[in-house]
C-alpha cells in the first residue's frame, strides 16, 4: 500500500508561497535550490509584488493557479500563515512545508497560531511539515527545497528537528563521500511526526540507513511501536539531545518541546532498537559502516596489527563496547602463524609485525584465513596500515595497494565487515582511498574505529532479538471490578486510592499480596494479630495521610496482645495530629514479610512516551545510586528481561555470598501485570510497589501506592 506522505515527497506540482531573488534571504536560496535542483515538475511561484521571478512568471495568490498544486512551500512571516494554509488546502495540497520561524517555539501566542494551521490543514487532510523547520530534500523526485548547494545522492536519510544540523551534516557527508536519499527538516514537528517518517523511510528503496536528530519528542510510545517495526529492516541512528539540563533548556526553547527524562528516552531507544549517538561523528561513522559493509552476525571480532601495543589498545576499546575478542581455534591458529613471524602467537589479537610492513599481503593471508573461521563475526585491523610506504619503502605503496583491493574483495565475498584504524587515515593516500571507495571504515581513533563495529554488531543481534520478541498485547479492557473501584475513588474526589483500594485493584489483575486486615478497634486488632500468628505490621488508612511512616502511621513486628493494644492507640493518636477523626478509616494489619530481596516496581505516565514501566533494587540501590530500569509500555517479553539483568544490583537477585538466588520470576510477573493495568486503565497516573521483597518462591508487596 501506497504510504500518504509518497506524494509529499514525489509531488507533480510545488507552490512557493513568498518565493523571492532577493540574494541571500531565505525564500531567495530555496526557490533557487528547487529551480537548479532539476525538479521535473510544475513550479508556481507566489509573490504578489512581483510578475515575475527568476525569468517565470510570478502569482500574486496561490489561488490564482489554474492548476493542480500538490505540495506548498511556504516562506512568509508568522501573521499571514493562517491565510497561507488555508488557501493552500484549497487548491487541494497535499502537503504543507512552513519554513517560517517564531510560532510555538516562542511562546503562546505563536501556539495558538500553529494549533489553528494544524487544524486547518487536518480538516482537509494536508499534512504540514515545521513550522521552524528548513525544507526537504527528495534524491528521487530531484527536489531541494533546503536552500543549500546542490546534495549528492546515496542511501542515508536524515530527519532533524534543526535546520542548521542539516546544513553541518550535509556538508559533513560530502566531505566524507555520502549522500543522501531523503533530508527531512522537522521543526517544530506539528503536522507529520517523527513516527511517520520511519514508516516512510521503511518503505523508501532508496534508503539504506535513517539518521535522525531530536530534541524533543511527541507520541513516544508510536514512535517506539513504528522504530521496533523499522530497525527489523533498517538501522536507525539517533542524535538526541537534552541530556544535560543545559541542553534540555536549549531544546526547550529551540523546538518549544519537553526533552524529558533522559534515562526514559535511553531505555525506549534501546527497547525500540534505536541506536543513539552522542555526536556527529559517530553519527557518521556508524552510518559509513551501515552504507558500504555486510553487518556481521554477531560480535566476536578478529583484531589484526603489526605491533603489540595497537593490539592491546584496539583489544581494550574493543571489550569496552561490548565486543568478544575470542581464542581462535588451535586448527585455524596454526593456518595463520606460517604468515607471522616464527614464535609470535596468533591466538587474537594476532601481530604480523615483521612480516606485514615489507610484504602487505600477509595481511590479506591472515584476513582471509579469519574470513573462513565460523568463530569470528569481523575483522578490526588497526596500527598504521597505508603508511608503510614512508615508515618502510616507497615500493610497498603499490603492495598495500593491492592489499586494499584484496581486503576489499574478502569483505564482497565472505559478507564480514572489517574496519580499519590508521594513524595515516586523514592522509590523501590512495591505498586508503581504495578502502574507502569500497565501503571499508577508515579511521584515525581506534576508540572509533571499536565504537562503530559495536554498533553494526549490537544492530545485526537486535533484528534477530525483535524479531523473535512477543509484544505485551494491549487491547485488553480492564475488569468491571477495577472500572467500578476507580469511578469510586474520583467519586470521592481524591487522586491517591486508599492502601487497602490499591490492593483490591492489584488483586483484580491476579497480582497477589499478603493477608491482611483492616480493623476499627483494639479488640479487633488483637483479633487479626492472633488470627495471622505471626509477628504484624499496623499501618494507617486515611485519604488524609499518604506518607505513613512520616506521621508516625507505621509499626512493625508487632506480636502480643499487649503490643497491639498499645500500637493501635498509639498510631491513632499520631494519625489524629494531622487528620480529622472521621477522615481516620482503621489500620491494616498484615503479617511481616518474610526475609528475601528488596525491589522496587512502578509506572507513572510519562508526558512524551505515556505509560513507562520501572524496575529496581530496592534500599540504598534506589535511594542513592537511582539504580532502575525503564521501559515503554506495552513491553516485549525480552524488555521484561532485559530490565530486570541491566540494573547493577541485578547480582543481588542470582545469589551471592551464599544466598540464594531470588524468584525473578515473579518479578517479571508483576511487571508484565502492572503493565498490563496501566494500558487497560489510562486513569492510573502513577503506581509504586515499594518494597516488593523477592524470596526463594514468590515475592511479597509490602506497601502499595496508586494515583490517578
């Protein structure tokens, strides 16, 4: 099926609402950059001051073409894009790109402009693109409406929320020999969202690798749903800022969009299969290796050079970023040591030094070997390959490049990438640049060089990993029971449910807690002690009170008759400090939870990504280290996972120190129902289980706390 933005990008006809040839200005380098661009199609361009523009003739409206106009451009100031819009959408366009700046960015009165385009244009189904934003460019379609020379074409598409990367980043790719097949200048993101743009890139034969850059985020959990989808087939690079609240606050006053939690947009990326950067050069590094190499199978890499030290360096970075350097074989090991130099161990990394520098092709007799060895994924030769000319003699130039030719002929026909670190790699060296043309990384860090090897790894696992994964299903209705327990509690107008409520709604989901007993008196209170025979906790109930212990609204391991009587008055009497008498509903009496693991489980809605579940270890771990996971709701089934083994206390739950190993299980359990409530019950704000404590078999909730 026909995805609804081809037309946007493969419009028969463009309109250029305030196209002008005045040098320099905005509209001038865009209607010049569309006009030389070799767009094939229908141009009108829309200046009631002029009539005529760049030897065309110039329309004073756009509703003076007697045409069909499929996508406008518009470049006017902010107090007539209203007018703009709705004649554009009256002509019948399919597509609105608003360069124009200073509306929602700016302030209220500047949203009140876009909500009234926005609503516009969705009458009448145009989709608009920015405002804020700098145009678009279409490799296919011959369509540059950014304003920048002309773009060579190739397999990456870029979506950035600034116009000015896209300027860095165009020239950046030239000055490496990428191009592009689609360029996507967001904005303010309004009309088509960044969701959507992965779906058309999907699509797009044209587009081997989507690189996209954020600051901030609208519809999250779609944009994490449609990612999933796309990085089974596509590598999605992602450049998000906001990280640092200095960041943050230049997002927010760029984009006018939240930036959000930082460890939330982490985890949804990862869970999303996006692969985030944190500059534009490993952007472009990982993209480079996405256009011109195989994606290796997995991460066991084969590091090759002619000295001891880049070896132990390029081993280092390479476990670093979470890359195996496996023990060869001893049968593939002894295939190699005839090209190294007699007693040099080839068990990897492997050092050719000494017989590489003068006769290159060792290289390719090792590589080649390495090539045939199931165990290894990649090759990640690293020293100063291309400069043994000037280190050793001007003759080996022409072997190493022979060598480049063969390494580049491993890589075609084995389908393993190899990337390569040299100390000469900025160097005009034509050995190097036969390497480059064939698609083989070159690069003078090795840190990089191990960085973008990890990524192409961590991508080729990923779409085996999404691809197997089972999506939490989130079409479910919630129980009547829960519906009837929530409309109570607004009823009521509170927002905080009653402890003895958040346990009653947990219980309609199956997710089972101890005994427990609310009782009015201190002949009840004896009665539950002696009914539940062993040491109890008293705590509190009262909409007035959320913070139990605060008060003085909690006490532990209560045992006898005497010590119930007397925990009872006292509770009441700490609760009657703060909150009036008939505000006091009784205390609840549970037994002690059994010794086993603290742990933490919550969600709370998140305003760029909805419902987010977390987990933790619970104590010091939370309280001072914030040591939790996050995940997008619904998640899969390996998220569930995932989340639970990435927190540093995760050892805590497999046994150490002689204890025994935990029910992770049961864990999971109640994360995929906590998960399952929030979807089914888009009133919770927030839920926080705190403690769950984990034992052998099972695992307790000892307190529970629900919002809406």
């Amino acid at each position: 099926m026909e995805n609804v933005l081809n037309r946007i990008f493969h419009p028969k006809s463009i309109a250029v609402i305030g196209a002008s040839e005045v040098p320099g200005k905005a509209a001038e380098r865009r209607t010049r950059s569309l006009i030389e661009g070799g767009y094939k199609g229908k141009i009108f361009l829309i200046n009631p001051k002029r009539e005529k523009l760049f030897n065309r003739k110039a329309y004073p409206s756009i509703l003076d073409i007697n045409d069909e106009v499929d996508l406008v451009m518009v470049v006017i100031p902010p107090k007539f894009i209203s007018q703009a819009v709705k004649d554009s959408v009256k002509m019948g366009a399919k597509g609105i790109v608003i360069i124009t700046a200073g509306l929602g960015e700016t302030g209220e009165e500047g949203k009140k402009i876009e909500a009234e385009i926005l609503e516009i244009a969705n009458k009448k189904g145009a989709r608009i693109i920015g405002p804020n934003c700098s145009g678009m460019f279409s490799a296919s379609a011959n369509m540059n409406l950014l304003g920048v020379p002309p773009i060579k074409k190739g397999p990456l598409s870029i979506i950035a929320q600034s116009g000015n990367i896209i300027d860095s980043l165009t020239h950046y790719a030239n000055l490496r020999g990428l191009g592009f097949s689609n360029i996507i200048s967001a904005g303010n993101a309004i009309g088509v969202k960044f969701h959507e743009y992965f779906e058309y890139l999907n699509q797009d034969k044209d587009t081997k690798v989507i690189l996209t850059y954020m600051e901030g985020i609208k519809e999250g959990d779609k944009l994490v749903e449609v990612a999933r989808e796309v990085s089974k087939n596509k590598p999605i690079v992602a450049l998000k800022v906001g990280r640092s609240k200095a960041g943050a606050r230049a997002a927010a006053s760029h984009t006018g969009s939240l930036a959000g939690d930082d460890a939330i947009v982490d985890a949804a990326f990862r869970q999303a299969g996006i692969l985030r950067v944190f500059n534009v050069d490993e952007m472009f590094d990982i993209a480079t290796c996405f256009s011109g190499l195989p994606l290796p199978k997995g991460k066991r890499v084969a590091i090759l050079s002619e000295g001891g030290g880049d070896n132990s360096v390029a081993a280092d970075n390479a476990e670093k970023y979470g890359l195996d350097v496996p023990i060869i074989p001893e049968s593939t090991q002894e295939k190699i040591k005839p090209y190294l130099l007699k007693g040099m161990p080839a068990s990897n990394p492997i050092d050719y030094g000494g017989t590489a520098e003068e006769n290159p092709d060792m290289i390719n007799k090792v590589a080649n070997v390495l090539m045939e060895e199931d165990l290894i994924d990649s090759i990640y030769i690293t020293g100063f390959f291309g400069g043994f000319k000037e280190i050793i003699a001007s003759h080996v130039g022409e072997l190493e490049e022979k060598t480049s030719n063969e390494l580049a002929r491993l890589v075609h026909e084995y389908k393993k990438p190899i990337v390569v670190h040299t100390s000469f790699a900025n160097e005009p060296i034509h050995s190097l640049e036969i390497l480059k043309e064939n698609g083989i990384f070159v690069t003078p860090s090795s840190d990089r060089a191990a960085f973008a090897l990890s990524y192409m790894s961590k991508f080729s696992l990923n779409k085996d990993k999404l691809k197997k994964s089972s999506l939490l299903k989130k079409d479910g209705n919630a129980p009547d029971k829960a519906k009837e327990l929530i409309n109570k509690v607004k009823g009521a107008k509170r927002a905080n449910f009653l402890e003895t409520e958040a346990r009653e709604l947990l219980e309609f989901y199956n997710i089972k807690l101890p005994k427990a007993v609310l009782v009015r008196t201190q002949d009840e209170a004896v009665k539950a002690v002696q009914e539940i025979g062993e040491p109890t906790a008293f705590k509190i109930v009262s909409p007035e009170i959320v913070h139990k212990s605060d008060v003085g609204g909690v006490l532990l391991n209560i045992k006898s008759e005497n010590e119930a009587r007397d925990a009872f008055d006292l509770i009441i009497e700490n609760a009657q400090k703060v909150s009036p008498a008939s505000r006091i509903l009784g205390i609840l009496v549970s037994p002690m939870a059994r010794k086993g693991q603290e742990c933490i489980i919550g969600m709370v809605r998140n305003p760029q990504f909805g419902p987010v579940v977390m987990f933790g270890i619970g104590g010091i771990f939370v309280e001072v280290f914030k040591d939790v996971s996050f995940r997008v709701i619904p998640p899969t089934d390996i998220d569930v996972d995932e989340m639970v083994k990435e927190i540093k206390g995760y050892p805590l739950l497999t046994g150490i120190r002689g204890e025994a190993a935990k029910d992770i299980d049961a864990l999971k359990d109640i994360i995929i129902k906590i998960s399952k409530m929030a979807i089914e019950n888009p009133e919770i704000k927030e839920i926080d289980l705190n403690p769950v404590i984990v034992h052998e078999k099972g695992a307790s909730i000892v307190d529970a706390r629900i919002i809406i």
